[in-house]
C-alpha cells in the first residue's frame, strides 16, 4: 500500500504539469484502462472562438487566414491565385455591411493569468468573427461611430435573421474602397451578384434599392413607407417593411476552429484501442463537419450510423429500451443536439457494454454524468463548481489533448504499479519459500526477524519506490486497454519466487556445508564447538547473496517484455535505489556492533571465500 500510495501521489504531481488536476487517487489507476472517452466539442476539442475562415462577395471566393481573435495574425486573399485582398471593393463593403449589423466590440485585456495583453470579443459570440475579419482589413475600432444606425431588428428563432438600417446620406460610398453609393433602378433578384461588369474584385456596379433622400425614413416595397422612430409599430411590422427586395452583398463563413493537437490527439486515442466519442449541443452538419476535421470520423466511415441526432435516442420522448440503446451507442461516434440527460444515458449504456468511460463535462447538469462515469472529467475554466465537484480530474485549460496526455500518463503509472508488485512478490514469497523449506527440512532458519525487516525496509523499499517511478515504455499507447476486472498479480508473477528462492537456497547450503564442516541439518550443526558463529557466517553469505540478487531482480521487473540491458540506465531514480541499497548491504555486514551484535551479521568473518560464494 505504501508503493502504491506513494506511485499514485507522484504520478498526480506530474500530471499536473500536464494541465490535469487528479481530484481521487484511484482515478490515475482507472485512465489506465479507459477504452472510449466521450468529449464535448466547444472548448475542448475546439478553440471556442468563432473564427472566420471564408468570404463571399461579388462572384469571388476569399479565404480568411488566422485563428482565433488576434487581428494582427492572418490576412484575406483570393481562393484564386492567393492575392491579397484586404483592398477588394466586395472585401470591404461586405465586411463593413456586416459590421454595421454588430453589437460586438474587439479590444486587449490583461490576462490575470499570465500577466499578457490579450484580444478579447465583448458581445455576440457569432459576430466576433466579423468584427475580427472587419479589423485585418484596416477598419477602425470605433468606424461604426461614423454610421448612424436608424433601426435594429434583433435576431429571433421565428425571424432567424437580424437586420439593421444604417443612415449613409451625404457619402458617396459606403467606406473608402467601398461600394460607391448612387442611385440604380431595382435589376430584378439577383441571387448570386451583387456586381456588374468584368471586374467583379474591384469596382463595379452596385445593385442598390433607389435612395428615398428622407435621412430617418425606411423604404421597403416602393408603396411602403414607415417611420423608423415610431414606437407604435410593432418590430415586426418594421422587419416586414425592410426585408422586401435586398440584394445579396457578401456572405462569410466562421467556424470554430478545431484546437492545436486535437487531431493527432484523437489518432493517438485510436491507435491505443480508445474510441473517442464527441458529444456536442450543436446542429448534426456542423458536428460531423468538425468531427472529420479532428479525426473522429474518417473519409471512410458511414455518417448514417457514426453521427446521429440526440432525438433518435428519444424518439417518442422516452428513451430507447436497452437493447436498442446499447446497439446505437455500439457504433456512434458523433451524437448531436445532446442535452445535459442524454449524457448520462449515453454513459450507461456505454458502461453496459464494459467500457471504461471518461466524460467531459462543464455545467452542473452535467454533474450526473460526471458522477456515472467511470472517469468524469471537469473542466478548469469554463466549468461550474458542481462540475468540478462531482468530477475525479479538472482539465485546467480545457483541451482535449491533456485528456489523451492523462491516459497515456495513468497507463505508465500502472505499468509501474505492476512493475514493483511483481518484484515485491518475487522477492518477499521468496524470503518466505526460504523460511518454510528450513523449517520443513530441518535446516536452520535462514534468517533472523530483525535480519527480515532490514531487507524489507532498506533494502527492498528503495527499488519498489523506484519500480513505481518507471518512465513509460514508447509504446504504451500503441496497446490495447487493458480489461478493466483484469488482476494486477498476474500468474506468471507467482513463479519469480520460487526461482529466486531456489537459487539462494542452494547457495545457503553451499555455505552450510563450507561453514558447518559438512553438515547441513539444525540438529548436526549443534553438535559443533562454537556453531553460532559458524551459523552467522553461512547466514551473512546468504544475506548478501540474497540483497544482490533482489538488486538484480530490481532492474529485470524494469520491462515484462525487454531484455535487462536494453537502456539500463534509462529510470536515474533505480540507479539512486540501487546505490543505497547497496551501501545499506555494506553496512549492515562491516559495521562493527550494528553488524555482529545487532543484526548478527559477520561481514569480514566470512573472508573473501565467502564472498565469492555469495556471488
């Protein structure tokens, strides 16, 4: 208990360094055996920022360069042939029309955390992108005090749309470098231009609803007229007015970019036999888009039966009977549109098929999950303080990456839980073996008590401690889990005993006989003038026989399946334990008094014959 205890505590410390706070001791032993890791999406598998990465306008395509909210990072160039683009008539234009629609602002922050300046959106988390895109391309941070919004119709779930009406009278365009602002008749609905002529990236000819010249009136159809400060009609009679005949100007494309790592994350988890499950409140499309982006889903997989919607689990408001929950859940990788309680069935029926399951989770409906599965994992900085509670490990930068980092790091540490269990048993059964096989053939006892608490103390400690600090095999993610009800005292680890035992044994007996004139048996040997310390002599081979021998067992329990030469020196911390144990050896056997009195040891009696023997 005390290796292990001390194995577990060492393995938290240093998982800590990896963004992983171990909240219960056991759980470092249980990422050992985890076999499907079930995530969220935002935050974890993805950066949570909203980050543009294409533009539409005027018949081109533009590709956004950049990740996250840092303006200064990225610029916009045409899909076609990569030329910047920032000074594009339909760039500007669109970008500043959709700008003029957002509440959002972009600025630094002192991050409390690093004591660094940071880009930080306040507002709408869809229109930072805008906003961010809208400042790569030289728009001021304050440009939208120079437009004065008339109207704001605000997004609805009825609506799906928000629309604002900005005042441009007296300007000859919308912002420099932008669509010039001239009256042209209505050319019918253009669905897919906005631009006439040749030069669709520069200037051309803008397709614009006639000027009414009325600075705080709105013209919808041209029999409709409404004043915009009237707060008798209604919002929707408002939105109804303006929606009629616009004209498409731009579109962009954002998405929330997939984290740094993230994908070679979720190969790593898969090439160590864990299925990694994403687990997302998001539309079915987006989630199986982002899932093919950080290799959950593969080119080749069938998203009919790898990516459903949550509803299917509930298809008449009640949850699939177990039976056919445990069949969807076999093969789905993607569930979409999951509430809070579709998490928790998701787990049991996951646990009912044996997997050992990790979940993510950051809100207190969340807690359930957390609490049902065999790992719940909590998230540092967006989680909720019932989240961290019901949780056994806290991500304390919410990244998916630390999850597979914490798997690999709790396989090594059972690795070496295993490692010094099977040298611990090797060389105690064996102390034991010896002890029962003197007694049963009447040999004097090998050893006395106090003989037998300096090895376990001094010189086995060490080399357990030791075993439990063992760097990680390179291949440690490449193996399957192993089974959850899987022992840690394998069978094999039985037979160490008896072959270190047998081979100490003979050499107590060899000494016996070299010691002892001969003889061999207790009843013989106290026949002998001074039989005692002839007795000491054979002991003290025996003892040194046996501390060098669990030195060298130490290092071959170092790997199951490599040789004991095969980087040798690579753990610095057996290399310690060996060194201090050996040193202990020499003491206990040469140390005048602690030797021959208190542990009756008679290291310089035995001469150098002894020593040979003992070898």
């Amino acid at each position: 208990p005390l290796c292990v205890t001390i194995s577990l505590s060492i393995g938290c410390k240093d998982m800590v360094s990896k963004n992983v706070l171990v909240r219960k001791l056991a759980a470092v032993e249980t990422l050992g055996s985890a076999s499907v890791i079930c995530s969220d999406k935002t935050g974890t598998l993805t950066e949570g920022k909203m980050t543009m990465v294409n533009l539409y306008s005027g018949g081109i395509g533009y590709d956004v360069e950049g990740k996250g909210f840092d303006p200064t990072v990225g610029s916009i160039r045409r899909e076609t042939g990569g030329a910047e683009a920032g000074m594009d008539l339909g760039v500007r234009s669109s970008l500043l029309a959709a700008l003029l629609c957002c509440n959002t602002s972009l600025s630094k922050v002192l991050d409390p955390e690093t004591g660094e300046e940071k880009w930080e959106p306040k507002g709408n988390s869809s229109e930072a992108p805008i906003v961010v895109a809208a400042r790569k391309v030289g728009f001021a941070e304050d440009v939208c005090k120079d437009y004065k919004r008339v109207l704001e119709v605000p997004f609805s779930s009825s609506r799906k749309m928000m629309l604002t009406v900005t005042d441009v009278a007296g300007r000859k365009e919308l912002c420099s470098g932008g669509m010039p602002l001239k009256s042209v008749e209505w050319l019918g609905h253009a669905a897919d231009r906005v631009f006439q002529g040749p030069d669709l990236g520069r200037r051309g000819q803008v397709l614009l609803p006639r000027a009414s010249g009325a600075r705080n009136r709105l013209e919808g159809p041209p029999e409709v007229a409404i004043d915009a400060g009237n707060e008798d009609i209604s919002t929707d009679v408002k939105f109804q007015a303006c929606r009629h005949k616009l004209r498409l100007l731009g579109l962009v494309a954002s998405i929330d970019p997939d984290r740094d790592g993230v994908p070679e994350s979720v190969l790593s988890a898969r090439g160590a036999g864990i299925r990694v499950v994403m687990i997302t409140g998001d539309y079915l499309k987006t989630a199986v888009a982002i899932a093919y982006n950080v290799n959950i889903l593969q080119p080749d997989d069938d998203e009919t039966s790898s990516a459903v919607d949550c509803a299917r689990l509930r298809p008449n408001g009640d949850y699939l009977p177990h039976a056919e929950m445990d069949l969807l859940t076999a093969s789905v990788r993607v569930f979409a549109r999951a509430k809070p309680e579709d998490k928790l069935e998701i787990v049991k029926s996951l646990q009912r098929q044996g997997a050992v399951t990790a979940m993510t989770g950051d809100g207190v409906n969340d807690a359930p999950a957390l609490n049902q599965a065999n790992i719940g994992v909590a998230m540092g900085i967006q989680g909720t303080e019932v989240a961290k509670g019901a949780s056994d490990m806290i991500l304390t930068d919410d990244n998916f990456c630390s999850i597979v980092a914490a798997v690999e790091k709790g396989r090594t540490i059972y690795a070496g839980i295993q490692k010094f269990v099977a040298f611990i048993m090797s060389v105690h059964i064996a102390e034991v073996m010896q002890i029962f096989f003197c007694i049963i053939c009447g040999i004097p006892v090998m050893r006395t008590p106090l003989q037998i608490l300096f090895l376990i103390l001094v010189t086995d400690l060490p080399p357990s401690i030791a075993l439990g600090m063992e760097p990680g095999e390179s291949t440690v993610l490449l193996e399957r889990p192993r089974p959850k009800d899987e022992p840690v005292v394998l069978n094999w680890m039985w037979m160490n005993g008896a072959v270190l035992s047998a081979v100490i044994i003979v050499v107590y007996m060899i000494s016996l006989a070299f010691y002892c004139e001969g003889r061999i048996l207790q009843s013989d040997i106290d026949r002998l003038d001074g039989f005692e310390s002839k007795l000491m002599d054979a002991r003290t081979v025996a003892f040194i026989s046996l501390v060098w021998a669990e030195n060298v067992r130490s290092y071959t329990s170092r790997s199951f399946d490599q040789p004991v030469w095969r980087n040798v020196l690579g753990n610095v911390h057996m290399q310690k334990a060996i060194l201090l144990a050996q040193l202990c050896l020499y003491v206990a056997v040469l140390l005048p008094f602690f030797s021959d009195k208190v542990l009756q040891l008679r290291g310089i009696a035995i001469g150098a014959a002894g020593w040979l023997i003992a070898l």
